[in-house]
C-alpha cells in the first residue's frame, strides 16, 4: 500500500503497517487497540489533543493550518469570535518557539514526511514532523506541562522526566531506525519542547544513544506480541481500565483496598 496524506491515518493503513501510535496503543491495552485497527471503536481526541495539532499545523504549511481551523472552528473560537484559554495560550507557545533561533533550526527541512520500512520484523509506517535531509537531522514538536516534571513510569519502574513517560524516547528510536532502513543514512532526533507555563518555557532535547539499548529490547518484544494479536495468532488482552473496558465491564468478585492502586 502506498502511503499519501490523505490516507496515512486510515484503517487500511493502520491493518497493513504498524506505528508508534498504534504499538503504544497496544501496550496500554490490546483489547482497545484492536478494536480500533478493525474499525471497531473510534476513541474520540482530547482536548490536549486538539490543541497539540492545531500548534503543529502552525510548523506545516499554510493550507494545513486553513484546513485544520476550519474542521475545528467551533472548537477553537467562542460565537463572539475571541479564541477559548486554551487555544489563545497556544498561540503564545506557538510565538515562543517561532522567536527562537535554536527552535526554529531544529524544526527547519521537509515537513510531515512519510517513511516506510521493515523494521523489527514488521512493516513500519511515521510522518516526520521536520526533516533536514543536508544535516541528516529530523525532530518532533511536542507541547508539555512543564519541562522539569517528575512523573512515575511503570516501563522503566522509577520517576522519569516527560519525554520518557510518554515513550518519546522509543519514537525517536523507531523513526531513526525506520528512517535508516529507508534511506541508508542514520539521523540524529532532536525533540522541540514547548510548554503551557506562563510564559511557556522551551527546549530543543537530544536523546544519547545508549538509551537506545533498552528501548531496542522493549520495542522487539512489543512488535513481535502486536503482530500476534494483530494477525489474529493470540488474544488480545484487556486492561480492565480503560473508556473501552470500562463500557462493558462486568465485575465478577470484589477487591481489597490495596488492589485499587496496584
């Protein structure tokens, strides 16, 4: 299948390649993650969501930007005209990181380039936000509470910084190795941060390549049960706790108090 704009995020897509979505997806419960590759449920985008997309369109190009505030208008301005809070803070990360040299740089090249590849044992698709083919560098824009946070991950077992806790480290991981079986080349991740703090705060981040030994045993492991649940070999499991789970839940026995937070 070859992979467009216009059908990148598609069922079709989503059956025939795997993603860093969708394998993240999958980790936090199999059951979900299923049911939406087969069309079976449609998980609705979050508010932070929404407003993570409409601070990317602003790097992409102008007809990406008119698209995405005319699908999402009623959302993005009251009837009076004026912007909710949350879209008007993000225009102000959006001038953080655009009067920032060093962001700007790290954010130049191609944008939302799609790759595909085989990589760990199954076909891989990514859209890369910034790509600078000359420099061999590419990068990924990401809004966040606070740069500092501390937050508690159960992957690595111990208080990690944002961009552990939600696996970007394995993102980049896997473009780069995606991006290295495509092209021949090996390039360098960088992530541009940009928080929602008054006034936002920012970084460009680097990823030394030793924390790539872990993630390239997590993410062999995870392929290979996603591919067996996926192609029907194994069941998929249910995390019990999710919008998904929760809708059709039944309980069968009662717990102890210690069992709510294990």
């Amino acid at each position: 299948m070859h992979l467009t704009a216009s059908n990148y995020y598609s069922q079709e897509a989503n059956k025939e390649y795997l993603s860093v979505s969708q394998i993240k997806k999958f980790a936090e419960c199999e059951a979900r993650a299923l049911a939406e590759v087969e069309g079976r449920y449609i998980e609705a985008p979050t508010p932070a969501m929404l407003v993570g997309s409409y601070v990317h369109a602003h790097f992409d190009d102008d007809a990406a930007l008119k698209k995405l505030i005319e699908e999402d208008n009623g959302v993005i301005f009251k009837q009076n005209g004026e912007k909710y809070a949350m879209y008007s803070k993000a225009d102000e990360m959006i001038e953080a990181v655009k009067n920032d040299d060093l962001c700007m740089f790290a954010l130049s090249g191609k944008k939302e380039q799609i790759f595909t590849a085989n990589v760990f044992g199954a076909e891989f698709k990514c859209k890369v936000d910034a790509i600078n083919h000359d420099m061999k560098y590419f990068s990924d824009l990401k809004t966040t509470q606070k740069l500092d946070s501390r937050l508690w991950s159960d992957k690595y077992n111990m208080m990690v910084s944002f961009v552990e806790k939600y696996d970007y480290v394995m993102q980049m991981f896997i473009y780069r190795e995606v991006l290295h079986a495509s092209t021949g080349e090996y390039y360098d991740p960088y992530i541009v941060a940009v928080t929602k703090e008054e006034p936002p705060n920012k970084a460009v981040i680097e990823i030394d390549e030793e924390r790539y030994v872990f993630e390239y045993e997590y993410v062999e492991d995870l392929v290979q049960r996603v591919q067996a649940v996926k192609s029907g070999e194994e069941s998929a499991e249910a995390c019990g706790k999710c919008s998904y789970c929760r809708k059709d839940k039944k309980l069968e026995d009662t717990i102890e108090v210690a069992e709510l937070i294990n």
